[in-house]
C-alpha cells in the first residue's frame, strides 16, 4: 500500500482560521485595511474565498476599530461560501493586537488539528501558501507544534498553531501566541521559503500602490 501524498494529507487536516481584523489603519488615513479593494473584491472577501478549498472547520474574524462596517462586509461574505465566518468582536482594540490575539484563541469552539492565525493585511496570500505551511505542518519532529514562515532570516505571517499548542497558550491567562513562541522556541518550526508573499503587507499609501489596491 502506498501512502497518501502531502496534498491528500494536508486536506485531510481539520483547519481552523483566525483572521486579525481589528486595527485603526491609521496609516491609511483610519480605512480598514481588510477592505481594501483587489480587481473589485475586498481583501476580505479574497482571502474567505481562498481558505473555502480546505474545507475550515471554524472560521473567525476578530474586528475592533471599524467593527461595523468589517461585519457587514462578514454578512454579505456569508451569502455566497460555504462556512460562515463567525467575528469576535474587541471592545478594546486599542490594546494593541495581543488582546485581538486572546480574544480570537479564547472564540474557538471546534476541534481542530491546526490553527492558522493570519493578519487581514497581506493581499498576496492565498491558498498555496497556506498549502506550503500545512505541508510543512506534516513534516514536524520531535515537540514541533508551530509552523512559522521565514523569508530571508524576517518572521512572516500567517502561522499554525497544532491544537496542542493552542490550549498550551489557552492554559495560561493573558498568554498569546508571539509570547508561547518567544518562551517555546523548540516548539517552533521554522519554514524557510523565497515566497514574498509571507512578509507583504499593506501599511502605506505607497504600499496600496505597490499592491494595485483601492480603498473603494
């Protein structure tokens, strides 16, 4: 018997997605970088469409600053993909992404195998880099639990948080995922890959440019 390939593997992974949406943009004049506009879809809408082809188990955006108008968009998203995106919202986003962290990981309802913890800010990723990191998920060893993309010795984003690791960082109150990785680094997989996409992200009128997006 033959096994099953790395991309019969990974689709069979129970996928849960955190997607961070509640910053203030204030770079971008206050505009909610998640609705930002590519070839007349919201980044938004992109990357929900994206994470459909694995089939997630849990889906959830954490809004804060634009909350409103971030779940009206969730609400007309929810008309036309098959899993509903659930939103946590954050009463506090001023707190910074940590307490977004918290408040997504403390959220989750379904069990999983892996978690994808992704910002709302990286028009360039898609599902082939989230097969790339669900590929490498399958190749942990020892107490590995985490997948983090490296590009050129930079941190990128989205990262896998296994299950495990999840609770680990759940047990502890006030802990978030960047901390457990800073406090557990054997825990840590790092991926090294030349795929930009993992480091892209908007912050900029320039970068909106850089990336053919629009705020309307």
């Amino acid at each position: 018997m033959t096994s099953s390939s790395p991309l019969l593997q990974a689709s069979q992974l129970r996928l849960a997605v955190l997607l961070l949406a509640a910053g203030e943009g204030s770079r971008l004049g206050n505009h909610p970088k998640v609705l930002l506009r590519k070839e007349s879809q919201t980044l938004l809408q992109r990357f929900s469409s994206e994470i459909q082809a694995f089939s997630p188990v849990e889906y959830i955006v954490v809004t804060g600053f634009h909350a409103q108008a971030i779940e009206l968009e969730i609400a007309k998203i929810n008309t036309s993909i098959a899993l509903p995106i659930k939103f946590a919202r954050n009463t506090t986003p001023e707190k910074g992404q940590p307490s977004s962290v918290r408040l997504g990981l403390e959220s989750l309802q379904e069990k999983f195998d892996v978690l994808l913890v992704a910002l709302s800010d990286q028009p360039e990723i898609g599902a082939s880099e989230i097969q790339e990191l669900l590929e490498a998920f399958l190749k942990r060893e020892g107490c590995e639990e985490i997948i983090l993309p490296i590009v050129a010795g930079r941190r990128g984003n989205p990262v896998l948080f296994s299950y495990k690791a999840v609770l680990d960082v759940l047990e502890t109150p006030g802990m978030v995922c960047r901390e457990y990785m800073d406090i557990h680094p054997d825990k840590v997989r790092t991926m090294p890959t030349s795929n930009q996409a993992f480091v892209m992200d908007v912050d900029t009128p320039e970068d909106i440019q850089a990336h053919k997006l629009s705020l309307t």
